[in-house]
C-alpha cells in the first residue's frame, strides 16, 4: 500500500512538471522547422506552409501517457465513465473523410494540417482527462496566468525599446522596424513595432493575454488574503498593459466582451457581487491607466479603413469564392492559402498572401460548409452545456470557462490563428477539453 501510494506521488509529480511544461511551451514556442519546397511556395517563406516540430507537440505525448497511466491507477475502469461529445465524433469522421476525399492529390500541406486537426483534438481529450480525473486544475490556472505575466512584461519591454530582447532561442522574433512585414503602429508621423512577446504575430499573444486577464481576474476574486489580491492584482494590471502593448483590436474587443459576460454575470446576480467588487475595480484601474498610458498610440488604430482591414475583405472575398466554388467539401485542408493569389481580386505580393482573417469562413472555405457546421456545433455545444449549468449548478469558475470561450468566438472572427497556428490552436482545443471535462457524462445539448 505505502509503495502504491508513493507511486500515486510520483505520477502525480510527474504530471504537474509535464503540464508547467506544455504551458511553458506554448507561450515560448521551442520548435525545429523542416524545411521543404512548400516553404517557399508563396514567393517567400510562409510560416503557414512550413512544418515544425514543436516542444508542445513532445510534451503533449508524454502528458497524455502520463495522465493515462495516473486515473488508471486512481480508478478503476468501471468507474472511468470518459464521455466523448458526438460533436467530437462527427469532427474527426469530416476530417478523415476530407483527408482520404484528395489522398491522391493531398500535398505536405494538406497532411500537415490534418495532423495538427488530429493532434489539437488530443489535446482537448488530454485536457478532458486531466481536469476532470486528477487536481491539477488550479496549478494550471496559476502557472498560465504566470506566464501571460511574463509576457506581457516582454511585450512592455519590448514596444519600449523597439527592439527585440534577445530570447530568439524561446521563440522571440527578430523584430526590426525597418523589416517588411513586422507588425507596426504609426502615431505622430513615426513608426513603432507592436509588441510580440515571445509569438510570431502580436494578435497571437493578445489572444493569450485575453485568456491570462480573465483567469487573473478569476483568481483575484477568489483570493483569501490580502497577500494574494495584491500579487494577483498586480499581475492583472500589468497583464492588461501587455494587452495594450500588442495594439490588437480584436484582442481588446475580446476582452471587453469577456469582461462583460463575466461582471455583468454578477450584475445581474446581487446576491453573489460581493466578492467581485475588487476585482471590478482593479480591472477597471487597469483598462483605465492603459488607455491614458497608450492613448497617443491608439488614435490611428481607431478606423476601419486602414491596411489591415482593407486586406481582411480581400482575404473574405477571396473565402466565399471559394465556398461558392467548392460548397460542401470545401478547397481542401490548408489549401485556401495555396490559391489564395488565384481568387483575389487584388494582385498580392508574397508577403500579402495570407489566410482568410475569419475562422468560420475560413474553416467553411477548406472543408466546406458540412465541415464549418460541425465546428459551429463543437464550439455552441460547450457554450451552451456551460450556460445550462450556470442557470441550474453556478461556480465562478465555469463562468471563467464562459467568459473565456465568448472572447474566442469574438476573435475568431477577426483572425485564422485558432486555425492556422500551433500554439492559439492548441489553446482553443485546451480550453474545450477543459470545458467538457465539467460534463462527463452529457455535453450535446445542442
């Protein structure tokens, strides 16, 4: 018994090191890149057509074994009850068959979004098992929160000096203003870099920065001790100021919305407001203080008629041309980028040629409009099974979960990250499993 329960420690150990591991990995996105002629198949190398190999990719493996091995030993099969969302189902039968539809024609790119689909989908069932079998999901919050802290601190640092910080082996890019195709601001006639932290792309750290604003907001409203609302409070504010950092509207808009769901949760609640009047105020400090610091930066950002949106309607466009060729099985996984020159109206130069800034659209230009209804299925069942519990079984946390999943559905229609990107893909699936681990036994609601 005493060796069985010293085993039970170490696999739980094991675990919490390799979960700090995958978290780490994913905001510090170590890889290796297999070149190949896909590489440069749009003029230029293109991030989107390269295949990586991923530290999160490895330690996603070992997490998955690893958790496997743990509830095996801390119950028993009959009482496992691991329930799969036929939502889930339906999503990996679409894929395979999308997959196997061109398997003559299917190119190294074709392959390799189809292994990421594959592989975020175990994610979301390592996420499934882990939260709902084992109690690691406060370290997890903690230890993301920590992270979305440190790099919005880079993020700061960065914006401040415009330059990079010399973390290129953590994934920091090799930032220099004069450098086409680095994300810019231009405020009193000059030019500035945005914040990118250690990502390939500002908005693909606001999407994290969402996430770490919103848990840090949750742990301040549950914090015991005065120690605690000041780390956790002060975490939120610089966490916010990254937010800023990065220049993302999308990311701000996300937020907000989060925010809204959350607080106005509360509002409408009297009853339980108490304890969130600290963590309202301080948010609000921090929204405040941010706007006022970065005010002189954010005046061109406000429009909708500058370069960035103007490309996101070439890119739709070019989308439901598409899905107006191929409706129903789509052009193919990761091929819309591979014809995107072909259907735009405008003559893109290689460094223009980008995804379809809008997930659904993008998801419906690739595996059709079956494909994209599947996906809307997956994302509105969770959605809904956390709205149904909120009304019969409320806990802050699955309103965290809530909050969350609202400010992804608000970016994605903005941007492909959750699509196209390891780490932001990764993230929406974790936050799923995550989701569906607070419903073992039913989740297709809708």
């Amino acid at each position: 018994m005493k060796q069985i329960t010293k085993t039970l420690i170490i696999k739980r150990i094991l675990l919490e090191i390799i979960t700090i591991g995958f978290i780490f990995s994913l905001f510090f996105p170590i890889r290796t890149v297999l070149f190949s002629k896909y590489s440069y198949i749009l003029g230029q190398f293109s991030d989107f057509t390269t295949i990586y190999l991923y530290l999160s990719d490895i330690l996603l493996v070992f997490l998955l074994i690893l958790s496997l091995f743990l509830v095996k030993s801390l119950i028993s099969r009959e009482n496992l009850n691991l329930y799969i969302p036929k939502s889930i189902f339906a999503l990996v039968f679409w894929l395979i068959f999308e997959y196997l539809l061109r398997y003559r024609t299917n190119n190294a790119v074709s392959s390799l979004y189809f292994a990421k689909f594959l592989e975020a989908i175990v994610a979301y069932g390592t996420m499934y098992l882990i939260f709902r079998k084992t109690p690691i999901k406060s370290l997890f919050l903690i230890i993301f929160a920590i992270f979305g802290i440190i790099q919005s601190i880079i993020s700061i640092l960065q914006f401040w000096l415009q330059k990079p910080l010399g973390l290129f082996k953590l994934g920091e890019q090799h930032l220099d203003v004069l450098v086409p195709g680095f994300a810019k601001i231009i405020a009193n006639g000059k030019v500035y870099l945005r914040g990118y932290g250690t990502f390939p792309h500002p908005n693909v750290l606001s999407a994290f920065l969402v996430v770490s604003a919103l848990i840090l907001v949750y742990l301040l409203q549950n914090s015991q001790t005065r120690k605690q609302i000041v780390l956790y409070g002060t975490g939120l504010l610089i966490t916010i100021l990254g937010l800023f950092s990065t220049f993302s509207r999308a990311g701000l808009l996300g937020l907000i919305c989060g925010l809204a769901i959350y607080f106005g949760y509360f509002t409408l609640n009297k009853t339980i407001w108490t304890n969130a009047k600290t963590a309202l105020l301080i948010t609000l400090a921090g929204l405040v203080v941010s706007f006022f610091i970065f005010v002189p930066f954010l005046k061109n950002r406000v429009t909708i008629i500058d370069t960035a949106t103007q490309e996101r309607i070439v890119y739709a466009k070019a989308g439901f041309k598409m899905l107006k060729t191929h409706p129903l099985v789509g052009m193919g996984l990761g091929e819309s980028l591979l014809h995107m020159k072909q259907f735009s109206d405008a003559d893109l130069k290689p460094w223009q040629i980008q995804p379809i800034h809008n997930y659904f659209l993008l998801v419906a230009a690739e595996i059709g409009v079956i494909g994209a209804l599947i996906i809307i299925w997956v994302i509105i069942s969770h959605l809904a099974s956390l709205i149904k519990k909120l009304k019969t079984n409320f806990t802050i946390y699955d309103l965290l979960l809530t909050a969350i999943l609202v400010s992804f559905i608000v970016l994605m229609q903005f941007d492909h990250y959750f699509y196209t990107l390891q780490q932001t893909q990764m993230l929406l699936w974790i936050i799923l499993g995550a989701i569906s681990a607070e419903f073992p036994k039913k989740l297709d609601v809708v």
